[in-house]
C-alpha cells in the first residue's frame, strides 16, 4: 500500500477560485512564433503553466494515394503529449485521448484554410505537449493557428481556442487543472474571431441551458483576449520594425 | 528514407574539410553554439533543454515506484526512451520508434549505466519489493545534426537537475513524502563527443549538411574523470584503427568543454 | 474605407479595407470586407489592396526557370525536386532523340539542373524542359536555398542587386524562381555571397537595403584580401 503526502489538493480547496483569478480572467498568457528551424511554421505557447510546442510542414508532397484529394490539400494534425508533461509519466505514443483531440483539432482549423489552394498537398500539423496544466486541447489550436500563419498558409482567420465552464457553483472562463478535474463543467471551445463561427465545441458535466449559454459567451470573450496575444506573436516575429 | 545530398554540395563541402574549412566557417574540432537550461518542466522531476547548433532537444525524468528487475532485487530501475518527433524534421514520420530513435536511447543509456552514473543501490526502497524507477524521455524537436552530442549532454543535466520525493518504510508501507525532496544519487557525470569522417578528416559535431555527406562517424562517451564509458560508430563506410585512436583524443579534449555546460553540483 | 497603409504587417483575417475595393493577390472578400488571407506586407494600388506574403512555397507556373535536384532516374523520364509541394518530371525526349537511352550517364540521382516550367496541368502535375538557352546541368559551385517570395528582391529593379554581387565577387549566380541558387566562384567567393544572399533573404522587407548590401560587400571582400595579404606575407617569411 502507497501512502501518499502532499500540499497540493489542500490549497486547491480552500479558496475560490484557486489562484485567485475573477470569473472572466484568463491565465498568464505567452506566444513566440518561428522558434523552430527545419519546420514551415512553428510556435511556442505558454498559458498558465501549460507548455505546447505546435509546428507545421506544408503544404508539401503527399504520397498516400488513397488519403490524397484531388482538388485540395488533406489537413493532418497529430496532438501528442510528452511522457513529462504531467504528474504520473505518460507512456509514450498515441492514446484514445490523443487521437480524439487530432481529429478535432484537425476540424477545428480546416475551417479557415484555403485548402482548395493545394490540391494533391498535404498540410501537416504537430502539436506537442510539454507540460500539461488544464486546457492543452484549446491551447494546442491556438498555438497551431499561429504556426499555420507562421508558414504562410492562407486562411480566412487564425482560429483561437478556449475554455469555460462551471466551478465551485461559478460559470467561469479558462478552467485551470484543478478546476477542470474537480469542477461541475467543462466547455471547450474554438472560433474564427472575425466572425465568431464556432468551428470546435464540446461538453462534458451537468449544466442548465442558460448556465450553458453563458459558459459559451465566456469562452468566446476568452478567445478574443486570446487572439489578440496570436495577432501580436506574427508581428513580433517580423520586427514591428 | 534519407534526404538526397546534391553532388556540387557533397563536392564543395568535402573539398572545403580537405583544406581544413566548413562550410559553416567553423574549425575541423569546433563545436556549434551550444546552449543548456534546466529546470524547464516543473512537473517533471528533473528536465533540460539543450540545443547544439539549431539541433534542439527536450529531455524529461521522472520517478516513479515500481519493481525491482527479479535478477537485481536490490536494485533500482532506470530506462531511456527517445522520440523523433515528426516536428523535428520532413523526413521524420510519426509511429513507434524507428531504428534511429531506438539507437540514440540505447547509446544514450548505456553511457550512463556503463559509466554507474547513478547510484542504482540507493534507490531500493523494501528490497525485492518496491525500487524506485526513473525515466529518461527525450524528445526531439528540432534535428539539425547530431543528436547523439546533444542527447548525452542534455540527459546528464537532466538527472543532474532531477529532485525527487523521499520514501520511507512504515510498519511494511512504503510513505512517499512529496514535501521532502532530494537529488537523484549521482556518482559521475558523463557526455558524448561525436567525430565523423568526411573526405581524409574527423570533423566534430556534425552539421546536418556534414550528415549527409559523411562516410561514417564515430561517438565516444566520457566521464569526467576521463574513463571512456561508451563508443559506437555508425554510417556505412569504415574507419582505420589510428583514426579511432585519434577520434579518442579529440574526444577527451572536447569533452571537457561539454562538461563545463552542466550545472554547477 | 482603408483601414491600413502601404507596407504594414498584416495577419490572416485582418480586415484591410471596406467598400468599393479590389481584392488582390493574398487577399479575400468577405461580404463588402477586403480580408488579408496571409501573413504580409500591405500593398495598395488605387483601388487594389493586395498582401505580399513574407513566408511562401514555390508553386510552379508555366513558364518559370527553377532549379532542380533529380531524385529518380525512370525509364522515360526523371523524377526532380524543384523545392515545391508539387515535384515536376523531365522527359527523356528533351534529351534523346530516337537513339537508346542511357538514362543514368545523361543525369543521375543528386545531380542539379537548370530548367524552364513547360506546363503545370490542373492538379498541378508539372513538366519541365531543357531547351533554352543556359539551361542544363550544373557543374560545381554549391546551392544556397531562399523563400521564394524574395527572389525579386534577390535580383533588384533590372537586375541591381545580382549584377552588383556578380561583379564584386567574380562569381557566377543563377537565380531559380524557386528560390534555389547557383553561385560557382573561388570557394572563399562562394562563401561571402551566400552570406550576402542570407542577408538580403532576412532583410528583404526592409529599406535601405542595396547600400547596406553593398557596404557588405565591400567589408567582406576588404577582410578577403586582407587575408590573402596575410597568407602572402607568411609564405614569404617562411622562404
């Protein structure tokens, strides 16, 4: 029999919300765009003691004739966590939980590529999480969008992910772990900011309709604030001379 | 399948080696820039970041109760992966690991079990029962020559950096204190010094480029007191017996350059 | 309404303008909204607002000279990487005429060849030719690879820039529109324009550029003979 002692569950529950944000604020947020050298378009993004790596290789030659499209580019994302990245080390490869959150990132974003741009292409999407703190599923898109742009696709928005959902009998915006694991909802969510079109949603607890429409309207208030962070990592990259 | 070199660059950069140039202006023993940060993964219980050049590596470790190997019941445990992360080059496809990763894991780790780097006996809790385990996961994102330099170089910050909890025996429970934490028991430390053979030298720490064009190369593993703990050549043509003695001596002069990166003790 | 100026960095999605505007290249129209679709420098032309894409692929047209790898030799045709997502193939025929083909001893794998886009057909399948004039294999030198969308940059208004790096170094340069080039010299020559074309490769959006080039240049070659004096002096001490 293990026993085991620490802090960590004591502080979560003592106070409201754990880290002391306001129902409607985000974690610290950062992004880099171009920090790798032999992919197309990389970023580095940390939000909240998350840690995604997402690079891009496209739109490039594609040999697997049975998956290839002829008149447009096939979009691959493969999201993957490191043995590291959270407490008790993940075996390595992919998951059912990995490759449930590929196909969706996948759909997430090929909303706004010009895939028809390519045809007989494919654009391939790496998302690797390094550290895992709540959230990597939302900040794998975002971190992808901003590598997509990075390598020069066309798109018709940098998509941008976040979650909301309901703790401590609070519909709140950005779930970190905790409250996540032990919270009443959880409702990630992607759109293309222009316009709003919701291209990722999903939904797990117990939620009433209007708790539900409010945990929405939160996550896409929480997607703006992210998008801004998206916008300024591209520009940064190229001087802001 | 291996990128196609084209024949005016394998010309050129051979031709430069020949005269003691390359390409990238450095010297025949010099080292790209070399950078090494630990600590980066807080939920790992040690981590380091290491990049040679633009070769960039992400190396994990973390502790974990398990049991013991039956034939060294007093022993604990310690195992090294590698992945090749599709990130990290066109060429690179996703899946289980391919022959490449498999060999930078196992050279990876057997410079440091050959050169009992770690302690394993210290790391027996109820002996033949419960051992502590440690993982060594290395991830590679970027690939720009010379993995095996960088793996070694970044595993060894890795475990130097490493704290994990303490675990006691109470009334045949083992109780695992994650208040109380303390490094990993290291005896030695030990890095790696790649040399490959392009035209009628040994260039140092390969680029991507030199890979591509090399005939055959040649890693040598050191501990910092100088013992050889581990060598393995690789590509497809051969070497002569003075030029390993040579690669040798190149190594344990710059080895001790790669030592001064880890972290302080 | 323009909503931004001439030469700013714009984003995917960015609103550019509102109203009676063209979309041009790099760009797309949502409703009365002229959006840019890339990463890029903002160009305005009158009534056109089009977006320059800082980062791109070579996408082939008929008609481009590009510079290419052989990466298969088939019965009746090579297989070429010309740097794009789409790869071209050059038939036997530009080569042999009736008579038996030796498809290895004409070109083989590794080997880099000039050549001209004969067609690119609707899903992008691409044939490429070797009649015209420089057109063929290259022999020596070395390869520095570019982002294509610079090339125009790499080349200058008439030709300024590469005629300008030509005449400082003695090197031969040719350019492919794929953003691969050619430079053959003395070895320490080929060096310094792959510096140059590095340089001009990251500094390509900026002004100023062709002085800055220039200066380069003349520091480099200066170091250059500099060095030569030295090796010069060396040997005649040892006699």
């Amino acid at each position: 029999m293990i026993t085991i002692i620490t802090n960590r569950d004591l502080e979560a529950k003592n106070s409201k919300r754990p880290d002391g944000r306001a129902y409607n604020e985000i974690r610290p947020l950062k992004i880099e765009a171009g920090v790798l050298e032999r992919a197309d378009g990389s970023a580095y993004l940390e939000f909240g003691d998350n840690k995604v790596l997402a690079a891009v290789y496209g739109p490039r030659e594609f040999h697997i004739r049975r998956f290839l499209k002829p008149n447009m580019a096939v979009l691959r994302c493969r999201y993957n966590m490191a043995p590291f990245s959270v407490e008790d080390r993940k075996r390595p490869g992919p998951d059912r939980r990995s490759l449930e959150i590929s196909k969706l990132t996948s759909e997430a974003l090929a909303p706004a590529v010009f895939l028809e741009k390519f045809p007989r292409s494919s654009i391939d999407i790496f998302i690797e999480v390094l550290q895992a703190e709540g959230g990597t599923r939302c900040a794998g898109i975002t971190a992808a969008s901003v590598a997509l742009a990075d390598a020069g696709i066309p798109m018709r928005d940098m998509v941008v992910a976040c979650a909301a959902g309901k703790a401590n009998d609070q519909v709140i915006m950005d779930l970190s772990e905790w409250e996540d694991k032990e919270g009443q909802a959880d409702v990630p969510v992607a759109i293309m900011p222009r316009t709003g079109e919701i291209t990722l949603l999903q939904m797990d607890g117990q939620l009433t309709k209007d708790e539900f429409e409010q945990a929405l309207d939160l996550a896409k208030e929480g997607c703006m604030k992210i998008s801004e962070e998206q916008k300024k990592a591209i520009k940064n990259r190229y001087g802001g001379d | 399948m291996q990128p196609i070199v084209p024949e005016i660059t394998r010309e050129s950069v051979t031709n430069l080696i020949n005269k003691g140039e390359r390409a990238d202006g450095r010297k025949l023993d010099q080292y790209r820039e070399i950078s090494l940060e630990t600590g980066v993964i807080k939920k790992a219980e040690g981590s380091a970041r290491v990049k040679i050049g633009n070769t960039q590596i992400m190396i994990g470790v973390k502790t974990q109760i398990g049991e013991p190997f039956p034939d060294t019941p007093n022993v604990g445990v310690f195992m090294t992966n590698s992945e090749l992360l599709p990130m990290a080059a066109p060429n690179f496809e996703p899946g289980p690991p391919d022959e490449r990763s498999v060999e930078l894991s196992r050279v990876t780790d057997r410079g440091i079990r050959e050169g009992k780097i770690i302690d394993l006996e210290k790391m027996a809790i109820i002996p033949g029962k419960k051992v502590w385990m440690i993982f060594i996961d290395m991830h590679i994102l970027d690939y720009d020559g010379n993995l095996l330099d960088a793996a070694a170089l970044g595993a060894m910050a890795a475990l130097m950096n490493a704290k994990f909890p303490t675990a006691t025996v109470k009334d045949d429970e083992v109780v695992i204190d994650h208040e109380k934490l303390q490094p990993l028991p290291l005896n030695e430390k030990a890095v790696m010094c790649t040399l490959a053979k392009i035209g009628n030298e040994l260039v140092v720490d390969p680029s991507l480029e030199e890979e591509g064009i090399m005939g055959a190369r040649i890693s040598i593993g050191i501990r910092s007191d100088g013992a050889i703990c581990s060598m393995q050549k690789g590509g497809e043509r051969p070497f002569e017996k003075e030029e390993i003695l040579k690669a040798i001596d190149i190594a344990q002069e710059k080895t001790k350059e790669l030592f001064k990166f880890l972290p302080k003790a | 309404m323009i909503l931004v100026e001439d030469k700013d960095i714009v984003v995917p999605g960015e609103v550019l303008a509102e109203g009676e505007y063209f979309a041009g290249r790099g760009t797309f129209k949502d409703e009365t909204k002229v959006c840019s679709a890339l990463v890029g420098l903002v160009a305005i032309r009158d009534n056109k607002i089009s977006v320059l894409p800082l980062q791109s692929k070579y996408i082939p047209k008929r008609g481009d000279v590009v510079i290419g790898k052989i990466t298969e030799v088939r019965f009746s045709m090579w297989n070429v990487d010309i740097n794009s997502p789409y790869s071209g193939i050059l038939p036997a025929s530009d080569v042999f005429g009736r008579e038996k083909r030796d498809m290895n001893k004409a070109f083989d794998v590794g080997d880099i060849l000039f050549m001209r886009v004969v067609d690119v057909d609707e899903v992008k399948k691409v044939k490429l030719g070797l009649k015209g004039r420089g057109l063929g294999k290259f022999r020596g030198g070395i390869l520095v690879e570019i982002t294509p969308t610079k090339v125009p940059r790499l080349i200058g208004k008439k030709g300024s820039m590469i005629n300008m790096i030509k005449d400082h170094t003695k090197c031969e340069v040719v350019v492919g529109q794929n953003g691969l080039v050619w430079v053959k010299g003395s070895p320490d020559m080929e060096r310094i324009v792959e510096k140059v074309i590095k340089t001009i490769e990251a500094e390509a959006h900026t002004s100023g550029l062709t002085d800055r080039v220039r200066d380069m240049l003349n520091q480099l070659l200066g170091k250059e003979e500099d060095s030569q004096e030295e090796e010069q002096f060396k040997e005649e001490l040892i006699q």
